[in-house]
C-alpha cells in the first residue's frame, strides 16, 4: 500500500521537478522513486555498501543504469557490464594511519603516556550484547596488559550504567584506563590512536577502518534485516583482513573472545597482516566515483 501511494507521490514529485539523474542508496523509500523513474525514463544509479545487496535495490535493479558497489563487483549478482565498485562514501578525516599520525592522536585524545590501546564501538546507539560480552573479559586484560588503555563506546542510554558496572568490577587502577564514552562525534581519532578495534560489521564502520588501516576484531549484529553484517564479515574473514567472532562462539565459549583479543595484541605480525588485508578494500574516493557516474553525459535508463 505505501509503495503504491509513494509510486503516484514520486511520479508527480520527479514531474515536478525533472531530475536528469537520482540516486538511489537503498532502502524501500527508493522503491517508488526507481519504478516512477523507469517509467518517466530518468537514469538512476544505485548503491550497495553491503555484502549482499538490499531487496529494495534488487526490485528496482532491472531498470538501473549504474549498480555501484562496495566491494568488488564479482561478488554480486548483477550484470557485469554495469556494476562499477566506488566503495563506500566516508569522511575525510579516515585517511591512512602512520605511526607518527597514530601518536599525534593518541596524544590529541590525552592517551599518549599508553603503550597499547583498545577501542570498542558497537555504533552510534551502542550494542548492549556487545558491551556485555567487553565487561566479562575486561577485568582480566587489564590486569595482565599494565600499560593497556581501553575507550568503550557504549551508546547515550548505556554510559551511566556501564560505568557503574566497571567502577563495580575493575580495581581503581583498571578503571583509571577504562574510558566509557556514550557517543564519539570524533570517532576517527580514537580509531587512529587504537592498535586494535573491537566493532560490529556496519558496512560504514568497516569503510573507516579500511581507509585507516586497522586491525579489527569484528563482532557481527545477528539481528539485522537480511543477516548483512554477518556476511560483510564473512566476506572479509575469508580474505584475512580481520578477525571475526560471533555472538554465539561467545556464548558458547566464554575464552575465546579474549584469547582472539591477546593473540592480536601480543603480535604485531598478526595485526600488520589484517591491516595490509583491510587496506586493500579502501576506497577513499567513493564520493567523487558516485559523483562522476551521475554526472556521466552517456548515462541512460537500462532495459534489463
């Protein structure tokens, strides 16, 4: 029923005001905005950040003139000849982490005086499952990493409460390096400064970490629609370029979260392999490729 009123609405909009090209990024809104532009032969480019394309994307794909995509366009199902990968749009600030750059933000954020750090962000409204499965094992890294810093971002709702639960469980030292931060609208300097990142697989959040060149341990969300950050993480798991483990090894194994944590921090080796892995998936031009296939002169509806 809404696609349909949304179809007649987006006839009469792009009627009104005669677009010579959209973009699409997905979700259903984009639906009755592909099938009025079809119809009313206006070309239109989608995008996919994901692994596995979104439904919205794949109804309107027939008409597409341009899929661009995230990854490499062999791992999607649409037609080769107009699949373009462009990546990810990120901001600027993500560039490529060198050492000197690493310390001048650990130094920016006033963790300078640490040997190693850890971040973890489960997004901007936090992930409660992830946070929880942190607060097991952190007590023991702190304690056998003395010169380890850790900042946690754990969304706005959940800063009071997880504070109170590592002031509970952490020794006054432990949780002098425990920093609870709800929300970081400067994410990108605590994820230069880490030497490991812990996050889930938001096609967005691992765009960030490629252009960086950061070794991540990715804890996949099970829950989305279309099980798409599992297989974000699966694709890059199969390619070494990080870590993944999931909601139910944890369960199921209460160590090997942390022993996936120690193995990559005691080695720099393992973390140098899944940066040079990571980085080769940056796109760090994303936004101007999207610009430059809407503004292609050629740029025409498809028929199939």
């Amino acid at each position: 029923m809404f696609v349909i009123v949304g179809f007649f609405q987006s006839w009469f909009l792009l009627r009104k005001i005669r677009p010579d090209r959209i973009f699409i990024k997905g979700g259903f809104v984009g639906v009755p905005v592909g099938l009025a532009a079809a119809l009313r032969k206006i070309p239109y480019v989608t995008h996919d950040s994901d692994v596995m394309p979104g439904l919205a994307n794949r109804i309107i794909a027939r008409w597409a003139s341009i899929h661009s995509v995230a990854l490499p366009k062999e791992v999607y199902k649409y037609p080769e000849h107009k699949t373009v990968t462009v990546g990810v749009p990120i901001h600027a600030n993500y560039r490529p982490i060198t050492p000197a750059l690493q310390q001048e933000y650990r130094n920016n954020i006033g963790l300078g005086e640490y040997h190693k750090m850890i971040l973890i962000t489960g997004g901007g409204l936090g992930a409660r499952r992830l946070n929880k499965a942190v607060a097991k094992i952190l007590p023991e890294l702190l304690h056998q990493y003395e010169d380890l810093v850790v900042v946690h971002t754990v969304g706005r709702g959940n800063e009071k409460t997880m504070n109170s639960l590592y002031q509970e469980t952490l020794t006054p030292d432990e949780f002098k390096r425990t920093f609870v931060e709800g929300y970081l609208t400067d994410l990108y300097k605590y994820s230069g400064a880490a030497d490991l990142i812990i996050a889930r697989a938001g096609a967005t959040n691992l765009a960030e970490f490629a252009a960086q060149g950061k070794a991540c341990i990715i804890v996949p969300n099970p829950q989305l629609t279309g099980g798409h950050q599992l297989k974000n993480a699966a694709y890059l798991a199969a390619h070494q370029a990080i870590e993944i483990i999931t909601e139910n090894d944890i369960s199921r194994n209460d160590n090997l979260f942390e022993q996936k944590i120690h193995s990559l921090l005691d080695s720099q080796d393992q973390r140098d392999l899944l940066k040079t892995n990571l980085t080769t998936f940056a796109q760090p031009n994303a936004s101007t490729q999207i610009a430059e296939l809407l503004l292609e002169p050629t740029l025409k509806i498809a028929h199939n």
